[in-house]
C-alpha cells in the first residue's frame, strides 16, 4: 500500500511539473498529446480502475501534462463495480443459507464460460510484450485445478498462442505434468513433453492393467499427435523395453501405441521394422512392409518368410511378432469362410507357430541360442485345430472332434484363433436360428479357453456382452431368455475363475441402466450362489505366444 501512496504522490507530482516550456519542440508536444488521447480512450474502458496496468497509464498521462481532475471524472464515471458486486451477490447467496463451496463454483464456472467466449490471443500475448517478465497473478491462477483446466481447453483452442504455451510449461514445472496428457501444445514442446511422457509411463507401470485401461486412450492421443512425438515415444520406450524389470509391460505399451497409430491411419510401418532390428534382414523387412502397409497377407511375401525362417540361421523372432502381422494371420487361419490356398496354409501356419512359440537367448546383443522345442507341437496342434474349424461344422457335428478341441485348447495361440473363430461363428444372424441346443457348444468351447488363459478373460467377456446385448428379433421371446441365461452362466464361470470386477461391474450397470430383464439379473445371483465356486486367483499366467511377451 505504501508503494502505491509513493506512486501516487510522483505522479501528481509529474503532474504539476509537466508545464510546457516554450523551447519545447512542436513534435514533442504532439507526442504527449497523441499519449494523452491514447491514455484517455483506456480510461473510458469500463472499469478500468480495476486493470492491473492503471498505475502505469495514470503515471504515463500524468508525464503527458493530462489534466488530474479528467482522470478522477473519467475513472470514476466508468466505474460500474462488476466485480464488486459479483461478491456482494455471493455474499448474500451465502447468507441465504446456500454453501459456499457451491456459490464458488457458479461463479468460476460463469467466469470460465465469459473468458472461454471472449479470449483474444493477440491481447493475451501482449502481456508479456508490456510487463516484460511473468504476471505474479499467473503464477497464482496455475495453483488451483479450476484455472489449470480453464488453461488446458484455452490451449487446445488456440495452440498458437505464446502466452497459453509458456502458460503450459509453467504448469509443468509446477509438477502438474500428470494433467497435461490431453493437451495437443504440450507436443510442440520437447521439455514439457519429455517430462507428461515419463509421468504417464511411471503411472501407467505403477497402476497396474486398470490404470493402463483408463489412461491409455489419451496417452495414445498424445504420442499420436504427430510423426515427431510418436518417433521419439518409441524410440524411447523401445530402449526401456530392453530392461529385464517391467520390459515387458513397456513392450506392451509400444503395441498399444502402433495400433492406434495405425487406427488413425499413420504409416508407422517403417518406424516399427526399423525398431525391431529388420535393417539388417532386407528381403524379410520388404516382405513384412509389403503387408503391413497393404494391412493383407501375400502368399508370396509369406513364402519369403517361411524360407528364411526354416534356415539354420533365422532372423530374430521379434520380426514377425508385429501384433499387427499376428493378427492377420489368426484372420487367414481361423476366420470362416477365409481363403487361403492350401498350397500355402502350410507356410501360414509355421509362421504363425515359430512366432508363437520360439524363443531366444540374447546376451550383449547378440544372439546365444534359439529354443525351437515347442516349434512342431505347437504346428501339429495348429494344423488340427485349424482344419476342424476350417470344415464350418455345426454343434452337433463338433460332438465327436470336442476332446481334439479341448486337448489342442491349451496352447495360447490356439486359444486365441479358436476364440476369434467363435467370435465368428456366433455373430453369424443365422448361427441360432439353426442351432436349437440350450446352451451351443461353441459357447462351452470359451468355458475351456477361460480356465486355461487369463490373458483371454477379458476377450472372452467382451464376447459374451456382444451375444447378451443382441436382440435376436427372429427368435421366440421364451428362446431368446434361454439363450441369454446360457450366456450369464457362461459369465459366472468366468467369475469363477477370477475374473470377479469386471463381471460384477457389467451385471451392476445392466441393472442401474434398467434395460435388462430382471429375471435374468435374479438368474445371475442365483447361478453365483449356487455356484458356490470360490474365485480362483491367478498370480502368474504365461502370455498368449508360449510364455512369450508379444500381446496378440
């Protein structure tokens, strides 16, 4: 307060002192008049008194030879007391008996709404241009979650401007890097990025597989943001992925990022051969471009790979587990109706088995010794299983081959192809208007497949959500309930085998959604009660390829 008595004083002062001398050049008075007008045309502004640059503009007209009395009549009839009387009306609404947390609220969010409609980014950077250093009020606003996201959304509709991007580096600074995962301008900032990178990779790996569910959407959005930062993000993590302690998970990650680079159409195909090592194999890297690219199989390229893959010196396996790659190759397999020639099914196959079950010892970079043990049981079991599923058969002609399925079933990778083929089979419209038994074999196949494989648990109730929320229109009401507690039943056992959260989260939001039949709700307790089946916990479960870490 004495400080602005002291500029007061001065600028009175400057006032009075300002008498035109006659020596004066005329160019200089019309400076002073041209700052004169510029100062009054401010003091018109409503409010005014309120901006934080009054002082300096007081001082500035004052310098000028402004008349002391215009400034306090301009000022004065200005004031209309906006924020003033904000606060008398929150005042009196809490005193009416309304809480002062909800009376915070309105009145930010009114505030956020107002500068949301008439933010001007030209003047926004002009802030910085005048004050020449960082507003004390900034750093004051960036301290509360309110202002941090009135911020973010500023930042997302104008990623131009200078003041909401160095605005966006303060806030990382402050250590709120956490929040700015959605925020496209943190991208073009190598500091702020590196630092929201390392924070979602550090929470996604400490959360655990719920975590990664809830945060991988918008971190994917963020490494996606251009070809840069998806560059840098898995080069990045392709190193971390290298480290024996949470290797893995970070492999994972790096699957993740490349199928929604590649759901947003983004040719990464290039960066993901190079990270694997495919350089120094040019006629595979070209035949797995050529498909990748193409995203469809080429018998051609795939007898490429099988040749080099049968000589004594293979390339490494990590080349052909693209999750991508392993994906068209289930669909070429187990997908009905698909059209491979039998020729080449062969080749498919092995491909398909040495990626899922060889491995291979590496130490200092160079490869030791490849394991290539389970590489013709894992093709014999393959080669069986896809045939059956290949003949189209109905549930009644699966009786006789259902011990083959079971046997074959506890290999990962044809568990996987045989839950992609059932997947198939009953989203067919026809599949139960033929199939008349109470609860179709194709659906106890999936009962197998979820005792022997966690990783497929949720696959499998994604499935089963798909089956209970279609509305079997051509089927009698009585047939269609039928078919909808043999699914539930299916859940349970699922619920049995520990998938506990997930299955109790769908059958609470069937019921708090109200568009599920209560019968069928009161079916599910039952079953579980009766069930009596205590959850079974799995600890450790090998990954889909044989205890290998590539996620299909």
């Amino acid at each position: 307060m004495d400080d602005y008595e002291d500029d007061e004083e001065n600028m009175w002062e400057g006032g009075h002192d300002g008498g035109d001398s006659p020596e004066e050049d005329e160019e200089d008075e019309e400076e002073k008049l041209a700052a004169q007008q510029e100062c009054l045309e401010l003091f018109s502004c409503k409010d005014y008194i309120m901006e934080p640059g009054v002082f300096s503009t007081l001082k500035r007209f004052l310098q000028a030879g402004g008349s002391p009395e215009k400034v306090v009549e301009m000022l004065s009839d200005n004031y209309t007391a906006v924020a003033q009387t904000v606060n008398l009306l929150a005042e009196w609404l809490i005193q009416a008996g309304v809480d002062i947390k909800i009376v915070q609220e309105m009145v930010e969010n009114h505030l956020k709404t107002m500068i949301m409609k008439h933010f001007d980014p030209k003047k926004a950077d002009s802030i910085f241009t005048d004050e020449g250093e960082t507003p004390s009020w900034l750093a004051e606003m960036i301290e509360f979650p309110t202002w941090r996201e009135l911020f973010y959304k500023l930042a997302e509709e104008y990623p131009d401007c200078l003041m909401l991007n160095f605005t966006v580096k303060l806030i990382s600074d402050a250590g709120y890097q956490g929040e700015i995962t959605s925020v496209s301008t943190a991208c073009h900032q190598i500091e702020v990025f590196s630092r929201v990178l390392r924070t979602s990779i550090t929470g996604m790996l400490e959360g655990g597989e719920e975590t990664i569910t809830k945060n991988l959407p918008e971190f994917t959005k963020m490494v996606c943001h251009g070809e840069h930062t998806y560059l840098y993000s898995q080069v990045l993590m392709h190193i971390l992925a290298q480290e024996i302690k949470g290797g893995s998970n970070i492999r994972r990650l790096c699957q993740e990022l490349q199928k929604s680079a590649q759901a947003r159409e983004m040719d990464v195909t290039p960066i993901t051969l190079a990270l694997s090592g495919a350089a120094a194999y040019p006629r595979a890297c070209q035949a797995l471009s050529s498909m990748l690219s193409r995203n469809a199989l080429n018998p051609a390229d795939i007898t490429i790979l099988y040749k080099m893959y049968m000589e004594m010196n293979p390339p490494p396996v990590d080349l052909i587990r693209v999750p991508t790659f392993l994906e068209l190759l289930i669909d070429a397999l187990f997908k009905p109706l698909s059209r491979v020639n039998p020729e080449h099914k062969p080749k498919y196959i092995f491909v398909l088995s040495y990626a899922a079950s060889v491995t291979e010892v590496y130490k200092k970079g160079q490869r030791k010794s490849i394991n290539k043990d389970e590489l013709k049981p894992t093709t014999q079991a393959l080669e069986r299983v896809q045939s059956l599923c290949a003949e189209n058969k109905s549930s009644s002609e699966l009786i006789s081959d259902i011990n083959t399925l079971f046997l074959n079933i506890k290999f990962p990778v044809i568990a996987f192809g045989v839950l992609r083929w059932v997947d198939y089979t009953v989203s067919d419209s026809s599949y139960f208007k033929l199939n008349t038994d109470q609860t179709p074999l194709h659906l106890v196949l999936i009962d197998e497949i979820v005792t022997n494989h966690v990783l497929l648990h949720q696959p499998a109730l994604d499935l089963f959500v798909r089956v209970f929320e279609s509305s079997f229109e051509d089927l009698e009401v009585l047939f269609r309930l039928e078919l909808k507690k043999a699914v539930l039943d299916r859940m349970v056992h699922l619920f049995s085998r520990g998938f506990v959260i997930p299955v109790v989260t769908y059958i609470k939001n069937c019921l708090d959604k109200q568009d599920t039949d209560i019968s069928l709700i009161r079916h599910f307790v039952t079953e579980l009660r009766r069930n009596g089946n205590t959850p079974v916990w799995h600890a450790k479960e090998p990954s889909l390829l044989n205890g290998h870490e590539c996620q299909v």
